[in-house]
C-alpha cells in the first residue's frame, strides 16, 4: 500500500508540474506580447468579434480612402464649373457689348477675345482627373467635347461606396451641365457661343442679341451641377467623420479583447511561477525520499 499511494502521489505531482508548465507558459506568453488572446481556442467567442471587428475596420478604411479621392473628384469637377460660369460671364459681358453693334468696330475687337473664350471654355470642359475627363460621365476615356462643341461622352452617372452599403454619385455629365439636357428649360451653352462668334463674323445682330438670354440662364444651369457636387461633397464629408468615429470604437473594443491589464499579467506570471515551482520541489522531495525503482514499479 504504501509503494503504490507513493507512486500515486508521485504521479500525480507530475501532473500538476504539467499543468502548472502550461499555465506559466501561458503567462509568459502574455507578459511578453501583453495580447490577452494569441489564439483562437483561448476564447473562441471574443476572437471571432475581434477578427469580425478587424475584418470590417479594414472595409471602412478601404471606403474611407476611396472616398477620399472621390472628394477630391467632386472639388476638382466643381473649380471646372466654376471656371465655366467664369467664362460665361465673360462672354455675355463681350456679348453685350456688341450688341447693336454687330456691323461696327466693336466686333472686330470683340471676336477674337470671344473665339478665344470659347477655346478656353472647351479646353476647361475636357479636364482630366486622372486619365479620365471629368464630364464625360461613364464614357470618359477621352475628351468630353471636340473643338466644334460636340459632347462625345454619355450621361452615365460614377457611384462609389462612402459607407457601408450607401452609394453616392460623384460625377455630372457635360450633357446636362453643358448643353442643359434633361433640366426644364436647359440651354445649350456651348450652342449659344457659337452662335456669338457666327453672327459677330457675319455681322447679324439678331445671332449675337439671340444668345443673350442663354448666357443669362447659364449661370444658373451650371449652379444646379455644382449644387449637386456640393451635396454629394456633404454626404462623403459626413460619411468620413462618421467612419472616423466608427474605427476609434472598433479599436477600443478590439483593444479590450486582445490587450492584456499589464498589472494583472505580471500577477498572474508570478503567481503562475510560483506554483510551478512548488510543484517542482515536491516532485525533488519526492525523488529524493522514495527510491526509483519503488516508484517505476508497476
């Protein structure tokens, strides 16, 4: 009896040497990383929210840079239209001038600076964000318009993703901004100059009175574009903020299930240590006091 409680004993000391090991082991594997969890069978509930937490902090900021860009698109195609009613009003101003006039002097200084205009004016339109024009809608390979004023891309709208399954458009078609389809009462801007420069080279006062009211109206056909951009603007801003403060909680709670307390590792550590310690002097005492042969008996 007094062979086999020994061998008992001992066995089971050796147990609790291994058991202690792995806690230590787990301990300082804490204390080194200070990660709460390195593996999944740790606390497979927490790591799955943590990785789900991981995985869609990684889409946010995937959208959150694509919509960073595209606010730069949408600031980039605003200065064009800004730079168009620019131009415009320039026109309309030399326009004016000329306006019973079309057989006098005044035409022969005017026409050069309106051909000029207009040139700036299509050369404006077909700006490029990248290797694309910006108002050449889905079609936007190329220029947006030729030399003679002809739209050669589409009404296409851009969308992109701003937030988690919310869509936005970036982009206007020189189609409606331009040449006013699909506005009530839209004009054809780039008509109307054209217009200009015939009746100024052919002194016809009623081509060049005739694109007065266009200029007047295009101002405010190029405001309904750049009030769009401005609303998609608003609602990228809004979404960026938003994702901002959706991370800095992804972290925070990603935090308290990988981050190890410091204080609490270090305890755990030592405590841990401790034991495995105790456990290895009892597994000496008795080594010590018990022949080998006794305890390899069976």
């Amino acid at each position: 009896m007094g062979r086999v409680s020994t061998v008992q004993f001992f066995d089971t000391v050796q147990r609790n040497i291994q058991t202690a090991k792995e806690k230590e082991s787990v301990s300082a594997e804490k204390a080194s990383s200070l990660k709460e969890l390195s593996k999944p069978s740790q606390a497979p509930a927490e790591w799955l929210i943590a990785a789900s937490q991981k995985n869609d902090l990684a889409i946010r900021e995937g959208i959150s840079k694509n919509a960073g860009v595209a606010s730069h698109m949408l600031t980039t195609t605003d200065g064009v239209l800004a730079q168009a009613q620019e131009l415009v009003q320039k026109i309309h101003t030399l326009a004016l001038s000329a306006t019973g006039n079309a057989a006098g002097d005044v035409t022969k200084h005017v026409l050069p600076e309106v051909k000029g205009l207009y040139e700036n004016f299509i050369q404006n339109l077909n700006t490029k964000f990248g290797p694309r024009s910006l108002l050449g809608g889905q079609k936007s390979a190329g220029p947006a318009f030729d030399l003679e004023g002809k739209f050669l891309g589409d009404s296409g709208k851009i969308e992109i993703e701003i937030d988690r399954g919310v869509f936005v458009p970036i982009n206007v078609s020189g189609n409606q901004a331009i040449l006013g389809e699909g506005l009530k009462d839209g004009v054809n801007i780039i008509q109307a100059m054209r217009d200009l420069i015939q009746g100024l080279e052919t002194h016809n006062s009623d081509l060049v009175g005739g694109s007065l009211d266009v200029f007047t109206k295009a101002t405010d056909q190029l405001s309904i574009s750049r009030t769009q951009l401005a609303g998609s603007s608003l609602a990228i801003e809004n979404a960026i903020n938003r994702n901002a403060e959706i991370k800095i909680d992804q972290l925070d709670t990603i935090s308290q299930i990988e981050e190890a307390n410091p204080i609490k590792v270090f305890s755990d550590l030592a405590r841990d240590q401790t034991v495995l310690k105790a456990a290895l002097d009892s597994s000496h005492k008795i080594m010590s006091e018990s022949p080998a042969d006794i305890l390899l008996k069976s």
